[in-house]
C-alpha cells in the first residue's frame, strides 16, 4: 500500500499561546515587505523566521532585480522578455503586473533605505540571461540581497507594531471550523516562556518561507530552504502549482562530486559583464545555440552545458572571464572573487570550474493576483508561491521583484479581508513523521531521477524510493524530522507533476518527450493532497509567450 502523506505533521501539544492579528512566516524580502507594507493597518505582526532574519536566500542573491528603470526600456519590453523565458507557461495578467507595478516597488524600496549602485549618479543597470536591455539593478557589485536584507531589517526594527521570533519553525497551520486560517503552531529555540512548541493564534497568515532547493543534493539554496511552506499549505488544503518547473542555474561552482548542501554561485551578471563558457578543450559551448549566446535564457544555457558535459564525459565546464582583469572583478564583483578564491581558483588568472545545480522553484502554493492561497486566511508571495509571473523558467532577477511586488499586493487587499478571531477546530487527522535519516537518501534519488534530466522510467523509480522512505516512521518530533518530513511531501508531489508533464518545456527537461507540446501541455500541473494522497491534474490555458497581446 501507497504510504499515505501525512495530514498533519506529529508534534507535541502546544505548551504556549501567543497572538496576533497577522502572522507573517519568513523574513527575506517577500516576507518583511509584506509585514511593513501592513504595519499601521492591521494590528500586531508577528513575523516568524526559522533561523535568524538574514538566514534565508534574499541575503545570497548576486546579480539584482530587474525592472524597467533604464532609459529606453519600459514594461512592455520587461514583459516580454519575462514571458520569452517562461516558454509559455506564464500566466500573462500576473506578469503584466509584475512589470508595471516593479519599478514603483523598487523605489519605494529605496525609499526605505536600499542603497543600490549608481554611476555618474544614475542608478547602475546590467543584463541578464534572457534580457535584451540593460536593467539589472546591483548593489555592493554582487551583493544586492545582503544590502536589500540589510535595508529592510533596518526598516523593520523601526516599526513598533511588527515584533519577530526568530529560530521559530512554523509546523501546521491551525483552521476553524470553516477551514480558515486560526493560527500556526511553531517550535522555537528559545529560552523563557516561547519556547518549544507553542500556538501562535492570528486572524491571517501570509507564507513567505521561500524555496524548496534542500530537495536537491546540490543546490545554491542555504539550509534552510526546505520546503516547509509548501507542505504546510498542502497539508491545509492550498494548491501546489507548477512544481515540476525547478529551475537548474547554468554556473555554479563546482567544488567536486561529493560537495553536498549550499554551493557557490557565479552570477549570470558575470557573463552579462562579457564572461563566456568553454569547455576543455577551450571551445566556445553557447555559440550557435542562441541568438543571444552566453545571454540566452537560464533553462537554454544549463541545457547546453549539460548536453557538453554528457558529450565529453566531464562533470564540470569552464566560465572564462580572465580578461574582466583584477581591478575590474574587485569592483564590480568582490564577493564571488573572495568565494572563488577561498576555493582556491582566481578567477582573474584562471577559468571556473561551473556546471548546473538546482536555484529556484518556479512553481509553489498556488495563488492569485492578490497573493491569496485558496484557504481563506491564507496568503502566499515570494519563492514560496506560484504567482504565474515565472511560468516553465524564470526570468533571471525577476525573483526579488515577484517578492517585492505581490506583497505589497497582499497588504492592498489583506486588511479589508481580516476575519474575526476564531477558535481552531480540534484537527483529528493523522499525523505522521520520518527521521531525519531519510534526508540524504531522499536528495540522491531526486537529484538522479527529477533532476536535470528526467525521463518515465527514472521518476517511476523515484516514486518507488520515495515511497519505501515514507514508509519509514519517527516518533521523535523535532526541527529534522519536520524539515525532512516536508522535504518528502514536497519531493513526492514534484516527481507526480514532473511525470504527468510529458513534454519538454523551460527547465522541464524530459529525455522521452524531448519537445515542446503546446496542443497537449499548454496549460498548468496542479497537485492537492485528498485523503493522504497526492492527487495532480492538468489545467489547459493558451501558452503565453508570443509577446504581449
Ligand atoms: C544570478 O545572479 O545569476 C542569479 C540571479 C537570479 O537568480 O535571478
């Protein structure tokens, strides 16, 4: 019999309560957007973070966010670069406001504080795979999400209404008697009365716990990107959304084949500054395959090197960008210089050792243009969400934009929508646990079969392996065994989306269905939890990249 996936996840009864109107889960800056974009509207924010506020992958994005604020760009060109990369499986309404709304947001982000990289006093914009202007906005060179976290914790320390708990990993999401959002039970590591688990008792909850990268053995996500949110919001009756598109960054560094865990990236905007891929014998690996060559869309390059380092048997290429010279590399890129170097290459005397690892979820809890998840109470931005703005493959620093947009569209519509305080309904579903031993076994499978290149066969081994690993049992709550436990459920429901998908589209890669198939695949994968199983589906809607309309 199919192990079931668990309703609930088994922890011990709550030992504390605490309240507030709005509990907001993840500080990156999906997350402290939210909460400050709702400061002064609604009461008490309670913003929970699983580790402490600058934990979580803002603080590790390099190359920017991307909006329409050079000269000679606008929206309309945004919008069709972001539904370009897409490969059709945007959903066209939600990218339009991506790209009109994005660069008022990233003003009002400045206004809070970010202080992004100016030259000759303008604001200092590259290009990205997949963009054909210039509008990149970096700050510290290469450390645009350590400053935005930097600036937004900033803000966030200011605003009296908005308290933090921090080492609070958020388990289930506690629902009334209508199956509205009552609450989240939570574990901290704390000392006092907070701590362990406890129920923090809110009227709404906005999910911004980000990705789901911990799936993978490699992945240039940090550690804490385990997928929590995803499982929590299935497991109260959310939809996950377009799961099987998991995004595959073409240059990561590659620190041999037993590296495991968060690995360094090399930013696309050093290619967007000249750099070019090679392989080892020194040939160019991206000419001829794209008009816009080592600028091609993210899922196009990480393809292109993976068909090389198949062909010629190696398990890395090279990024060539010696002739950017030293004074250039410190400048515009001090961090990933330091990076390379503390694993012992110079970047400005030698190649790089790159090949693909895992980056971004394009797909996530399901939502619509106001960030709602489908269980009232409930909302969901950032990596967490599928707000249809990414589609098969995401356009290259349009991350940190989706965040900073569609929260501020959640506190438009949150505050009009807040319920009256409600009770949990006693929750007698079955609760179920692994141990945290599943993990490793858990990535190898899902890096060999749902990985870069997937295929019938090896997802139904997959599904077999995930399934003997469900069948093990904990019965020793605690942050692994949750972590992992979610790690499974997520992990199950992407090899379900990513075997339904029989084409090859964006950064779904099937070696049996080797084509894009817009007469039977345009459209969405959903999956639902019913009844301890994973139930998916496929929602058909017109494909979406021919430009705007
Ligand atoms: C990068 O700097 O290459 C990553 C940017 C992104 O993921 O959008």
């Amino acid at each position: 019999m199919t192990p079931a996936i668990p309703a609930r996840l088994v922890a011990p009864e709550p030992g504390w309560t605490e309240t507030a109107d709005v509990v907001v889960i993840g500080s990156g800056i999906a997350g402290l957007t939210a909460a400050l974009r709702l400061h002064g509207q609604v009461g008490r924010i309670l913003v929970v973070t699983k580790d402490v506020l600058d934990a979580g992958s803002t603080q590790w994005a390099q190359g920017g966010i991307a909006a329409a604020l050079g000269p000679g760009d606008t929206p309309a060109q945004h919008e069709r670069d972001t539904l370009v990369a897409g490969a059709g499986a945007c959903d066209r309404e939600a990218v339009r406001v991506l790209v009109t709304e994005g660069p008022a947001a990233v003003h009002e982000l400045i206004s809070w504080g970010a202080v992004f990289d100016h030259t000759d006093g303008a604001l200092s914009l590259t290009r990205e795979g997949g963009h054909h202007r210039d509008r990149i906005a970096h700050a510290g060179g290469d450390a645009t999400g350590a400053e935005i976290q930097r600036a937004l914790i900033a803000a966030v320390e200011q605003a009296p209404e908005i308290e933090v708990i921090q080492h609070a990993l958020a388990v289930d999401l506690l629902t009334d008697a209508d199956g509205a959002v009552a609450g989240v039970t939570v574990h901290v590591l704390g000392e006092g009365q907070v701590d362990g688990v406890g129920q923090l008792r809110c009227r709404a909850v906005v999910l911004a716990s980000g990705g789901l990268g911990q799936v993978f053995s490699q992945s240039t996500n940090p550690a804490v990107a385990t997928g929590d949110g995803m499982a929590l919001a299935l497991r109260a009756g959310a939809t996950l959304r377009d799961l099987e598109f998991v995004q595959f960054h073409p240059t990561v560094m590659w620190l041999g084949a037993h590296s495991r865990g968060q690995q360094p990236l090399i930013s696309e905007a050093v290619r967007g500054e000249g750099a070019f891929l090679v392989d080892d014998q020194g040939r160019r690996v991206m000419e001829g395959v794209h008009p816009l060559a080592d600028l091609a869309p993210r899922d196009v390059v990480a393809k292109a090197i993976t068909r090389r380092m198949n062909q010629t048997g190696k398990p890395h290429l090279w990024l060539d960008a010696r002739h950017l010279g030293a004074d250039f590399w410190a400048r515009r890129f001090p961090t990933i210089l330091a990076t390379a170097r503390e694993h012992g290459v110079d970047p400005v005397t030698e190649p790089i050792p790159v090949a693909p690892a895992q980056h971004y979820a394009s797909g996530g809890v399901a939502t619509d243009l106001w960030g709602r998840a489908g269980v009232p109470g409930l909302y969901a931005t950032g990596e967490v969400a599928c707000s249809g703005v990414h589609g098969a493959n995401r356009l290259a620093s349009n991350s940190l934009l989706e965040g900073l947009v569609f929260s501020r569209r959640i506190a438009e519509v949150l505050p009009g929508e807040l319920r009256d305080w409600t009770e949990p309904a006693p929750d007698r579903r079955p609760a179920g646990l692994v141990p945290g031993t599943v993990r490793r076994p858990l990535q190898q499978t899902m890096t060999a079969e749902v990985g870069v290149l997937r295929s019938a066969e090896g997802m139904k081994s997959a599904v077999a392996d995930l399934e003997a690993l469900a069948s093990e049992r904990s019965t020793e709550p605690g942050p692994d065994a949750w972590e992992t436990s979610n790690l499974l459920t997520v992990s199950r429901a992407l090899t379900e989306a990513a075997a339904l998908r029989q084409e090859t589209r964006g950064s779904h890669w099937r070696e049996d269905h080797p084509e894009r198939d817009d007469d039977r695949w345009a459209g969405h994968v959903d999956v639902v939890l019913r009844d301890g199983e994973l139930v998916p589906s496929f929602h058909p809607s017109p494909a979406t990249d021919g430009g705007p309309a």
